[in-house]
C-alpha cells in the first residue's frame, strides 16, 4: 500500500466594509465597499495514511459554504520497478536536443528516452527543455553523460532523471567511481543542493534523500574489448542497475570499424551477454541494455534476454524517413515516364 497526503485548506475573507458616498448632481447614495481586494488566510493541516485516498482541498468561506475539490494523481511506476516486474523495456536515444522531438517521442509511447549528451551537440542547458518535455508526456529520461566525471555527473543528476549512462566503463575500480559519483555522502561523492535542485522538485520532495536511489537507475557501459574482459568485476559492483553494451566501439577496440558485423565481434559480445544474464539468474540485481543495428534487431536482442532495448535515434529515424519520401518522389517521376527526370533519378540514384 502506498501513502497519501491529505491537505485542507481553509480560507477565511474579511467582510467587506461599506461607504457610503453621495452625489450632489443626482442626490442619491451608493454603498461602495471600501475593501475589494480579499486577504485570505491559509491553514494547512497534514496527514499521512495508508491508503490510496487522492487529496482533498477544501475552502470554507464566511458564509458556511464549504467547495472540495478531488484531485487524482496518475499512478508512478519508475524505470527500477518495472524492469523489476519482469517487463522488457523499448526506447530511444535522442541526439537533436529537440524539446518538439522529445514530445513526440514521449507522446508515441517510448518507455524511455536517451538524452545523449556523449554525442549530441547538447549540453545540460540544452538538455533541460527536453526533459521538461518528457515529463509533460510522462516519459522517463535517461542522461548519457560525456565522460564519467563527478562534475558530468553532479549536473545531469541535478536535473532529476530517472537514469544516468556512463560511457566507457573498463573496470570494477570505475564502475565503482561511478556509482560513488550518484550518492550523497558519506557512502559516495555527489556535490548536495539538494534543497533548491530540479532533482528534489526544488525542495517540494521532502522525501528525496531517502528515496532517490529507489528512483535512480545507474547505467553502466560496457563497449570494448578490456570492458569485456572485466565484466564480472563490473556487473558485481554494488549500485550497478545496468550494463549498457555498446556494438560499434566494441568493434572498433577489437579492429572491426568498419565492420561491425564481424563473426569475432558478435562472439564478444555474446560473451558479455551471457555474463550480465548468469549474474542476473544468480543475483536478480542488474539488468542487460543494448542499441538494435542493422543485423541485429530489436527482437533479436529481445529473444536473447536483453532487459531495455533501444531500437533506434531521432537522427537515424529522421535520415532514414526522408531518403525515403525522397526515393518514393523520385521513382514516382520514372514511372510516370518522364523523360528529363530519367537520367537525373538515375545519377542521384
């Protein structure tokens, strides 16, 4: 069961005095009160239960008359709590730092969106429009920093997501850094404003510092060669949620970049598979994240045990939709038959 607050207000106005003021050109008297602009006095009563009974607001004015008001909160169920429950999860990464592209990413259904800050031209002050877009349609966020720093770190989490991605973890020793960067001390390293921070609803959550590693997920990235080797030191570290594994550096680390798809890099990478999965089967405490390609799809990394897929990026999606508006117009004018189109679709082509 979980707990509610009930608060009531209630507003008591002074009575209005009343002047009396006269005319001379028409002899007659107006009652005018004096005192138009109302004061009114709030007393706030709190009380938790445990039930799920929404707040009631209640105003009573001098009068006797009594207005309530119910309010229904939407029922919350953080990115934790759901891959706890079993659910696999489908997302995207979102490179543009586009507040209009977070909406209707957020609006189509995506169960996360990735704010890419390794990547994206975007920093924390172009990404906290994203996120106050993401919250209207009620998505969570995910900040992948730049590099795993406690300043990188301090900043994205100040601006409350749900989750933070860390690049290039290699290590236990920097898995362990990592996780130290996202708590308060004394059990870690995190800079406090909490009192004035997005993060805490700017001091409203007076909950926060009990429950803001309930509600954080920390995400680690596991993509090259020696990350691989150490994942079991990586995936044993306490506070990791998460590994992130990461296709195209991995092939690169290992002399595939060009070539991705490679039967060694595919061999890797289900070896750090199959790792994150026995230490889930063992521990039930981290989960296993990828990025879809093209010879690996989405339901590919599903049917393999992957936790939280991202299928695709705003950019991609994008590049990929317009090429081919672009195709379709231009095959459309060779089959109308259009002579000085014919070669022009034949060269772009």
């Amino acid at each position: 069961m979980g707990t509610s607050t009930t608060t009531f207000f209630t507003l008591t106005p002074p009575k209005p005095t009343i002047t009396f003021l006269s005319s001379t050109s028409t002899k007659s008297n107006f009652l005018i009160p004096s005192n138009l602009n109302f004061n009114f006095s709030f007393s706030i009563t709190h009380s938790s239960t445990l039930n799920n009974t929404p707040p009631i607001l209640k105003s009573s004015f001098s009068d006797d008359t009594t207005t309530s008001i119910t309010t229904t909160s939407p029922s919350h169920r953080n990115l934790k709590s759901r891959l706890r429950s079993g659910e696999t999860l489908y997302g995207l990464f979102l490179l543009t730092f586009s507040p209009t592209l977070a909406e209707i990413a957020g609006l189509s259904g995506y169960d996360f969106v990735v704010i890419d800050m390794e990547h994206g031209h975007g920093g924390i002050s172009e990404t906290l429009p994203c996120l106050h877009a993401l919250a209207a349609s009620g998505t969570p966020a995910i900040l992948r920093v730049p590099e795993t720093t406690s300043a990188w770190a301090k900043k994205a989490l100040d601006l409350g997501p749900q989750g933070i991605m860390f690049p290039m973890i290699e290590s236990g020793n920097s898995a362990s850094e990592a996780v130290s960067y996202c708590r308060f001390p004394p059990s870690g390293l995190r800079g406090s404003a909490h009192p004035i921070v997005r993060a805490s609803k700017y001091g409203f959550d007076e909950g926060y510092l009990n429950n803001y590693l309930d509600e954080l997920l920390i995400m680690c990235q596991v993509e090259s060669e020696q990350g691989v080797k150490n994942i079991d030191e990586i995936v044993a570290v306490d506070g990791v949620d998460c590994i992130q594994i990461g296709p195209l550096d991995l092939s690169a680390s290992m002399g595939y970049l060009w070539d991705p798809g490679n039967k060694n890099v595919r061999e890797t990478l289900r070896e750090a598979e199959r790792k994150v999965l026995k230490r889930k089967s063992e521990n039930d405490d981290v989960f296993l994240a990828g990025f879809a390609m093209p010879f690996d799809g989405p339901h590919d990394l599903r049917s393999r045990g992957y936790h939280m897929v991202s299928g695709a990026s705003d950019v991609g999606l994008f590049r990929n939709c317009v090429v081919d508006d672009v195709f379709r117009f231009k095959t459309s004018l060779v089959e109308d038959g259009s002579d000085s189109e014919r070669g022009r679709v034949g060269k772009d082509g």
